[in-house]
C-alpha cells in the first residue's frame, strides 16, 4: 500500500495528541491557542495525507506541520525573530545525555527549568524540547524543524547551558 489510510493514520497520529499539545503550549504560551494549532495541525495532516510517504518519520511530520502552523500564526509571526544567532564553532560542544547539567536539570525543581526552558529564544527552547522533553532522536528534531542535524546539535548545547546558567543564578551559584 503506497498511501495511509484515515484508520492507519488515526492509530499514528492519535498517541502524539498529548506531546503536539505541549509543544503547542511552549510555543503558544496560551493553552487556548495550543489547543487550536494542534486541531489545526490535524485537519492539515489529514487533508495532506496524500504527501506523507510511507517509510518516513510520522512523528516528525506531524511536529513539522504543527511548528509550521504556529509559524504562520499570529502568535508566531509577531514572535518570529529576523536575527539569526551565530552558531558558528558550537558543534563540538554538544553536551551528551548523561552529563550533570541534565542530572541537575532532572532533579531541580520543575518551575525553575520551566521558568529557564521559557526564557529560551524560541529557535533554542523548540530544538531542547523536541529532543530532551518529547525525547526525539537528534535526527527526528532536525526533519520536524528542517535544519541541519548539527543546527540541532549546536542549539541543543546552547539552549542546555542557558538553562544550566538560568538555574546556577537563581541558585545564587556562581557558574
């Protein structure tokens, strides 16, 4: 079969209701507004069905959908920055999994990250979510945002040492 049937699709895309919405929430900053980027993300899926090729990642597709519907918005046409962050030098600072900025990260309080994930730009706080919060693969990040892997990689440092700093400040820890 060479295209997704409605019942396929409803078994793929129905699991993602709940990590699309929180995506949507970081994005957004407005639950009502999550709420219809993720509606909205559905109904485009489903009228784009035709265009997803069977053998490619799903959950990225959707995430894509979803990143390019906030984009288009309101919300994310005023939030839109026209400077790009020079990320040039940054790839060889990627911070692995196992480090101590994520154990610090995981065991500090989940208002402080959330209050230092939301203080992110939104090119940083996206690439961490998708892949420290939603828990894709480096290379699903990059088809969801459509960026280079070692785009995903260089923000993905940047936005975990931000988030390491935020918290060493409110800590009062000198980094």
């Amino acid at each position: 079969m060479s295209r997704l049937q409605n019942s396929e699709f409803e078994k793929l895309a129905l699991p993602l209701l709940d990590p699309l919405y929180n995506f949507a929430r970081w994005l957004s900053g407005d639950a009502d507004e999550a709420r219809d980027l993720v509606q909205e993300t559905f109904v485009k899926a489903l009228k784009g069905l035709g265009s997803f090729q069977e053998g490619t990642n799903f959950r990225a597709w959707m995430f894509r959908i979803l990143r390019n519907t906030f984009l288009t918005s309101r919300t994310g046409l005023e939030r839109r920055s026209t400077i790009q962050e020079d990320e040039e030098g940054f790839e060889d600072s990627v911070v692995t999994i196992d480090t101590p900025e994520t154990a610090l990260i995981r065991h500090t309080d989940t208002e402080l990250v959330q209050r230092a994930i939301a203080q992110l730009p939104g090119p940083f706080r996206e690439v961490l979510l998708l892949a420290d919060i939603e828990e894709m693969k480096y290379q699903e990040v990059a088809e969801a945002l459509s960026i280079p892997i070692g785009t995903v990689m260089s923000r993905l440092a940047r936005a975990r040492k931000q988030i390491r700093e935020h918290i060493l400040q409110v800590a009062g820890v000198k980094s």
